[in-house]
C-alpha cells in the first residue's frame, strides 16, 4: 500500500484504519468509488485488532476463528488489491461541512484534502480512572486494560506482577487470562454491577477456566501506595452503587487495571456539528449510516460500541456503500426519516433512523442493547402505534451483549404506514408463544 499519490480530491475519504475504515474502504470500492482515501494516525492499517492475539475474530465473516491480526490482515490485503489509497501517520485536525479534511504530519505538514463522501471510522477509546473518580493516591500501576494489552502483545512488556481488574468489560477479563498465561497474579475482577460486563464466553474462557475470582456489586474505593500501587480497597456496593459500611477489605496488588467501558471518538464529528446521541456518544444515524449532515457517514466503534469486531465490520461495509452512492450522486438523500426509539427493558437501539423506502433493496439489522439482564425466553417486538411489526424471540437477553433484529424486505408496506416505532424487550413465560 503506497502513501505516494498527489491526488487532493477522492470520491470517499475515510478517516481510521481500523476494522470498520479497512471494511469501509473496500465496500465504497466494490460499490463503485474510483477513489478512496484512508486517513490514520498510526502506521499501519488494523487498527486494536493488531494487539489482539487471541481468536475469536472471524466467525461469522470468515466462519474462520482467527486471531485479531490475521482477521486484520485480510482485509488489509482486500483493501490494498481494491485499489485503497491509505496515508498512515497522519492526524486530522479539522473536518469542515463542506467535506474538507485538514491533515498534519512530518512529511507533508498540513495538507487539505477533499471527499464528495466521507466516513468517520475513528473508533472508540478507553474510560480513565478520572472518568470514575476512584479515590486515593497517586501512585504508578494504574493503567487501562487497553494500555496493559499493547504493552504485553505488542511491546513485550508485563506491567506489574499481581493484579486487580476493575471492571469485567471484555478486554479486561481477556487481559486476565493473558497476564495468568504470563505467569502474573489475577487476585479478582471486581464489577460494580450485580451482572457481568462482556460477554458471557469471556466469562467462562478468560475467568472460571482459569480460577480467578469475578467479584459482583463490588468496587475499588481506594488506591493504596505512594510510589507504586500497593494494595486497592473494594468494598460491596447497595443497589444505588454506593460503598456498603464495614464492608471494606485491601487486597495487596502492585497493578491496578481498569476496564470500565469503552467510549465512542467523536470530536471531529461533533466540532462539524452532526446530530450525537447523548446516551450512546456516537452520531445519530439512519439504516443506511447516514448521519443528519450531508455526504458524512459513521462506522463501527464511533456509532456504537459492538462486543464483535465481525458486527463492526458488516455495518461498516453499509456505510461504505452509502458513502459511494452519495459520491455518485445516486443516493436518495429524501426517503424518510422514520424514528426508532428503545421501549420496554431497551436501553439503547441503533439505527436510530429508518428510511423506509431503503427497505425495499435491503433488510434492516436493528442492534440493542437491553438495560438490565433478562432470563429465560425473551421476545423484542418492533412496534409501530398499536401494531407488532416484527417480533424476534431469544433464549435470554443481557446488556454486555448486543441483539440484533431483522427488519425483513417484506414488513415494507406495514412500516410505510406509520411515523416512528419503538422497540420492547418482553420476558415470556415457559410455554407461551
């Protein structure tokens, strides 16, 4: 993949060389871009899948289970043989409305360049320890999950000997089997929450195959030490999150982790001024991945955080396609904007728009997240006014894992005649259909 090209204007430009800009990149390609840029800070494409050695990656876009940089790696190859254009260590400072991107970097300096269509790929980052306001001293050995994963798979560095996790997001507990493989010490995960973070084969692969303790509705109140971390206070939390008296004990640890959720980037999106979702922090979008501005489009990890990076990269290969419709000025910019509001036990729900003329070319994939863990036969229901439009059934429903519902071609005509839906998540009894 060649960075030398003089070129300044490309049907799409794409900012972030991650799992959804590389996805992206290739469909905006395959759908009919004759040029396409990838803009990243870093320097070389795959963005966190490079630091993720474990599998997993792959098995419903492959129906391969591949390690984090072998899944990268196909589409870096797919990218490079569709013809992308990539410019690697470069930051955007500045998107403008007219789709101008401005770029810095110690080759070029600042340079603008021009996209009919652009995509924000810029995944997401890390919750800190202010974010949280954990309480204490100072000390070094506090570090996000995140940070601990680069150094130990990339750097080769361990950053402590004996840990505590806070948190039991999915890096976090995946970090708590890498550092045991090491030959580390996982004292415990603690978890705020009464249910578990991540996903559930987490859970069972990286905690209870390996013995380490997963501690729910507990939390560090305390970081003890002066110049490295020494020991962390948890204490049990009531059902307000708030440290239960007399329940306090220290766990002697030299490293505190944290993996305490994950946050959309989104600062160039919002400094241009698009639509955001406060409670999600990514742009509002439509099924196509539109956003409320012209000619922009979001994928991934800056729309919403996913828990598969398989997800990731099929609802980017939709933003792609759109961003090349846009640029070939065959995009219908008027189709409707159909609201799509979480109900019932639906914390979250993305698109948050439908267009609904676009269902007849393509099905719509409804993504959700559910406020609180629901057991036993649960059914979502798409409703629109007083009327079920579609229902899909699950065995169970879980916040650290997102549901999908199918909005086939067919339910078309019933979603043409009314003005927004709302999404319910309803528990069933044993036996009732």
């Amino acid at each position: 993949m060649s960075e030398r090209f003089i070129a300044s204007d490309f049907d799409v430009v794409v900012i972030g060389a991650g799992p959804a800009g590389l996805a992206a990149a290739i469909s905006a390609k395959e759908n009919g871009a004759g040029s396409v840029l990838v803009i990243d800070r870093e320097s070389e494409a795959g963005g966190i899948l490079q630091q993720c050695v474990h599998n997993g990656f792959g098995l419903d876009t492959f129906k391969e289970d591949l390690p984090g940089p072998s899944y990268a790696q196909r589409y870096i190859d797919r990218a490079a043989a569709a013809g992308v254009a990539f410019l690697f260590n470069t930051m955007v400072t500045a998107v403008s409305r007219d789709r101008r991107v401005l770029t810095s970097n110690d080759r070029d300096g600042v340079r603008e360049y021009r996209g009919k269509a652009i995509v924000f790929a810029m995944g997401c980052r890390e919750r800190s320890r202010a974010q949280i306001r954990v309480p204490g001293t100072r000390p070094a050995g506090v570090y996000t999950a995140g940070t601990a994963q680069r150094w130990v798979n990339i750097d080769g560095f361990l950053p402590g000997r004996r840990f505590v996790i806070l948190g039991s997001g999915d890096i976090g507990m995946i970090m708590a089997r890498r550092l045991t493989l090491e030959g580390a010490k996982v004292e415990c995960v603690v978890e705020i929450n009464s249910y578990l973070s991540g996903l559930s084969r987490n859970l069972v692969q990286c905690l209870q195959d390996y013995d380490i303790p997963l501690l729910l509705r507990h939390t560090v109140t305390k970081i003890i030490g002066n110049k490295r971390v020494e020991a962390v206070e948890i204490s049990a939390v009531d059902e307000r999150w708030k440290p239960v008296a007399g329940s306090e004990r220290a766990v002697p640890c030299d490293t505190l982790l944290l993996s305490v959720g994950l946050i959309p980037e989104n600062e160039l999106t919002r400094r241009v001024g698009i639509e955001m979702d406060p409670l999600i922090g990514g742009p509002v979008v439509d099924n196509r991945y539109a956003t409320n501005l012209p000619g922009f489009f979001g994928a991934g990890n800056v729309v919403q955080v996913y828990d598969l990076v398989d997800s990731v990269s099929s609802a980017a290969e939709i933003a792609g396609r759109s961003a090349a419709r846009y640029a070939a000025g065959t995009f219908a910019a008027d189709c409707g904007s159909m609201p799509v509001h979480p109900g019932k036990n639906v914390r979250q729900v993305v698109p948050q728009r439908i267009c609904p003329a676009s269902l007849a070319e393509d099905p719509i994939a409804l993504q959700l997240r559910v406020a609180k863990p629901l057991e036993g036969p649960v059914e979502f229901r798409v409703i629109g006014g007083d009327r079920i439009l579609v229902r899909k059934r699950f065995p169970y429903a879980r916040p650290g894992e997102m549901a999908t519902v199918m909005i086939p071609k067919a339910a078309g005509s019933a979603f043409r005649e009314t003005d927004e839906v709302r999404i319910d998540a309803v528990p069933l009894a044993e036996g009732i259909e």
